[in-house]
C-alpha cells in the first residue's frame, strides 16, 4: 500500500531519505517519474542519496503494477511531479497521505513562488485541484513531519491561481 505520496521534484534528498522515512516507516522508497526511470544515470545515483533504504525507481506503470503485486508491502512514493501523482490518483491505488513538499521552478516557465519552497504555474495548480478532487477536496502541503499541514489549496488561492 502506498503510505505516503510526497510531490517534490528533488526526489531523494536528507528530509527524504532519512526524516520522512523514519516518520512513515515505510518498506521502500519509490520514486515515481516517467523520465527518471529511463535515465540510467539517475537510477544509479538516488539510491545513493538514500542511505541504506531500499530504493525503487519506477515509471508509474511500474509503480501501480508493483504496488498492485505487492500489498503487503508500505511504501513511500516521490513523484517528481504534480502530473505523476495525479496518475497515481487516477488509477485507483489507494493512498493514504499525498503531501505537496517542493517544487523548484523551472526555466522557461511562468511560475510564482507560492511557498519560499513551492513554485507553481497556472496549468500546476490545475493540476493540484485534480489531485484534490479525488482527495475529497484536500490537499495539504508539508515540508517535514514535525511542521503543521498547511492548506495547499489556500496557498494557490492566496498566490492568485
């Protein structure tokens, strides 16, 4: 079962690889992204980054058909992407915590700062009210454990979108 799913384009870093992971106690982390699973130098490195955890890199395909194969297993998935979790969403797994925990900007984009650590573009934050919808119309953000969930879709609001 997927115990938390963490949006956050820096996919394995310290809050990641150690903070989050002793707070979710889960199996494996999983990373979640298209790209990332077809790039052979990012599938070597994230591991690394990960300290001793089991480390998985996945398409989403791949990542519904091992979570589907293995339920007994508790994962913690980073999509790299707010697209990426809404696949997961649409699919039907069942996820209990989706958290929005960072998204750098990327050149070329129109984004706003909507948090000092989330960037977001108005097709983002379409985005994030999907994922929403089918949360029963929440969405939280949350850079670690110990900090309070903060509205996300206030945020959005509160920055325009």
């Amino acid at each position: 079962m997927i115990k938390h799913l963490r949006i956050d384009n820096r996919l394995i870093h310290g809050q990641v690889a150690v903070v989050w992971m002793n707070s979710i106690g889960a199996n494996a982390i999983i990373v979640a992204n298209d790209k990332v699973a077809a790039d052979p130098l990012q599938k070597m490195a994230l591991p690394l980054a990960a300290r001793g955890s089991k480390v998985m890199v996945f398409t989403i395909e791949e990542l519904l058909q091992y979570n589907k194969d293995n339920p007994e297993e508790t994962l913690f998935v980073v999509c790299k992407l707010p697209t990426d979790a809404l696949q997961v969403l649409e699919s039907g797994a069942e996820v209990e915590v989706v958290n929005v925990g960072n998204a750098a900007p990327v050149a070329g984009t129109q984004y706003k700062m909507v948090t000092k650590s989330i960037a977001a573009t108005k097709e983002d934050a379409v985005v994030y009210r999907q994922i929403a919808a089918l949360r029963g119309g929440v969405l939280k953000s949350r850079m670690v454990p110990t900090n309070e969930d903060t509205d996300f879709l206030k945020v959005l609001a509160d920055a325009g979108f």
